[in-house]
DNA sequence: ATTTGTTTTAACCAAATGGTCAAATATAAA
DNA sequence: TTTATATTTGACCATTTGGTTAAAACAAAT
C-alpha cells in the first residue's frame, strides 16, 4: 500500500493518473469525464486509477487539492506580506496569477466548474487551514488611503476585481479570441500584453495624481 | 404539432421545461443534469420533456439560444450605440449587465459550464447573426484618446476588464462570501455596492485629468 | 528457485440514464 | 355523440458507466 497522503510528490503511475485526470476533469468536468478516458489519456488499464484512487470522487478530491494547493500558497503568501508595497503587490499579483495559469491551463476550466457547483466550500476550507490572512492586504489598502497615496476604495471589491481580471480571459478564451481576430493578434500574445496592462489600469484607478 | 422555432414565447408546459431545463442546467451542467431531475423540477413526466425538445442536447441548445438571446441583444444594442457617450456607456453597462444576471441567476453557471466545455463557438455565432458591431464601442474610445479625454487604452483590454468585473463576481459568490464576513455585509448588498463602486473604478482609471 | 507482496490487466456486474412506445386522457371539431 | 388530434403517462429497453474481482505479470526478499 503506498502513501495517498502525500499528494505533493506523486510519481509514476500516480502521477500519470493526476495528470491525465487534471486534463479530463479541466476539460468535462466531474460529471463529463470518463473513468476510461483518464485511464486511456494516461495509457494505463482503467482499473489502475481505481486501485491508487478507489472512486471517482476521491479522485476528483485529489485533483482539487493538487490544484488550489499549487495556487494558493504562492500567491496568498504575496498578498499577506507586509514588506511589499501595494503597488508592487498588484503588480506582482498579475504576473503571478496569470503566469501559473499559463503553466497550468487546466485551472479556470476546473475552478468554473467546481464553482458553479457547490463545490466552494471546500476551497474556503484550505484558504482556513493554509493559515493565510487576507487582512494584511487589506489593512495595507486602507493604510494607503489614510496616508493619502491611493483614493478611497472598498478594499473587498479591488481585490475581487484583480482576481476577475486575472481569471476571467481564460474562461471566455474562445469568445476573446473572436474580438481579437479584428487586431490580428493571438492569444498568448493578448496575455503577455495583459501582464503589462492590467497593473497599469488598477493603480491608474487608485493612484492619487 | 407546436412551433418549435418560436423560442421566445413559450407558453404551458413547454415554458415549464425550459425554466425546470435553466435551473437545472445552470446548476450542474450539461452532463450532471438528469432528464428525470428536470422533469421533477416541472412537475411533469419524463417523456413529455422528450416530446417537446426531442433529445438533452436539443434541449440544452434551447436553453442557450433563450439565453443569450434574453442577454446579448440588450447589452450589445447599448453598447453599439453612437449616440450614447462612452463613460455613460460604462456606467449602463455595468447597471445592466449586473441587474441582468440578478434577474436570472442562471445565467453564471450556465455561462461558465458552456465556455468551460468547446460551446463558445455557438456564441460566437449568434453575435455574428445578431448583426451587432463591436466596433462602434472600440471606435469610440480610440475617438476618446485622440480628443484626450481618456488615458491610451487598448480597446479590447478594456471590454474583457469590463466584462470579466461583472460576470467572475456571481461564478465567485462563494468565495466571496467567505471574504465578506469579514464585513458583515451580504451578497446582495455587496452587488449594489458594485453597481455603484466598478463605474467609479473604470473610468477612474482610464479618465485623463 | 520459491515465496511473498505489489502492480497491472481483462472480463464482468449492477445501477443509472437517455430515449422509445403503446396506451390513456384530454381537447376540439364535425 | 362521434371522430380526430394533440397531450400526458407508466412501463420498458439498450447502452453507458463506475466499480469489482480473480488471475496474471512483476519485483524483492529468503
């Protein structure tokens, strides 16, 4: 029997199955991914994702974890540091979070459809257990309009609006990729520009001139 | 025989089906939703959903048409209309587009379920056949930089900031109901406020002063 | 080489599910 | 009241699918 605790190191097999789910469940999501689909995408016999994984579900689990838990940490641990300014904050922000989804296309496809079912509480739950604190953020926000530097703004709506900026495009890629045809420009191109815009547009809207 | 092509006006039964099919839909996708769970949800039997909408695909297809055809028309008739000024335009469209998805808390779900999946292509489609011109919208604020009445911006950023400020919100709630606790402000609330603040926050950032 | 335990596979199963159909019921026309 | 037509239903079917299992293949230790 081997460890199913450490999901951080899988290796052979294993990971083949992780990898090959996070694709499948990316793409269809719990209820359209085929047990047999994983199991032919990692190249293994269906049954094996039943003997490291037992259900469907527990896979799914597992995903989830792999997932947020590559996601989270790093970006979370950005936002609650206080030695970085709020500028540099939101800037960094961007390039963090559109950069790891670059590297992990499955993410926005697997995050709509965890959401869009009740699925969020489970999400809510490891924000609780990673011990992070939004409250740095938002206290440094508040500082910063006390101190004057920025206009007054809910904090809880900037930081809702970063992670709509930031998440979004990659859900409705298709439907951009539509608009952009009339610019002649693709779409790794549009995210590359979309690292230097984004941060120019948040701070334009709070900086004090 | 009925008219099966006049989807926007259904009456009796077939209107009960397509409310039951948008519910359900929205909540658990295309492939999480029963054909039993959505005849349950009208109170009618199985077979008659068969009967009206022939197959689950046929279906689903008709609760995408109602849709975004209840959606894009309204918000894009807005948004392609040279008359209206652009920062008035903002201001509508944020009002709009989130009054829209108040009144039809399926939509979200729906939405991302459908992008999440290869559907956009049929989105796509129905703007084309709606005749509707982006351009307008992307005309004007270049008009805007040249009169300098806004800061540079690239047209297209713009829109998908828009959009994505006011659609990642809902698939979100969630989520963002864990942040606002910390606010003791609910949901509904938090929306009202967002009509008011994201104006605010968009033209802030693109407004030359 | 034999034993012991682990990994992998093919064949199989029970349950769920989309879809069909013939019969029943309501509706309207003659 | 008939007759014809549209609507509704319960029973049924074929297929798909998550999951099991017994046996085969493999690896490691004695």
């Amino acid at each position: 029997m081997e460890n199913h605790k450490n999901n951080t190191q899988l290796q052979g097999t294993e990971k083949l199955i992780m990898e090959a789910a996070k694709k499948i469940f990316g793409r269809k999501g719990l209820d359209g991914a085929r047990m047999q689909e994983i199991a032919d995408e990692a190249g293994i016999n269906k049954a094996l994702v039943h003997y490291y994984f037992r259900s469907k579900d527990k896979l799914f689990e597992a995903v989830i974890n792999e997932t947020f838990l590559s996601f989270f940490p790093m970006v979370m641990s950005l936002m609650s540091n206080p030695s970085i300014s709020l500028f540099q904050k939101i800037e960094r922000f961007v390039d963090l979070y559109i950069s790891l989804i670059q590297e992990n296309p499955h993410i926005p496809g697997f995050m709509a459809q965890e959401l869009s079912r009740g699925g969020a509480d489970r999400v809510l739950d490891m924000f609780k257990d990673s011990g992070i604190k939004p409250e740095v953020f938002f206290q440094q926000i508040e500082q910063e309009i006390k101190t004057g530097t920025i206009v007054p703004v809910s904090p809880v709506h900037l930081i809702v609006n970063m992670i709509s900026m930031c998440i979004f495009p990659f859900l409705a890629r298709p439907l951009i990729s539509g608009f952009l045809i009339r610019d002649r420009i693709d779409y790794d191109e549009f995210l590359e520009e979309r690292k230097k815009e984004l941060p120019k547009f948040i701070i334009n809207s709070i900086k004090k001139k």
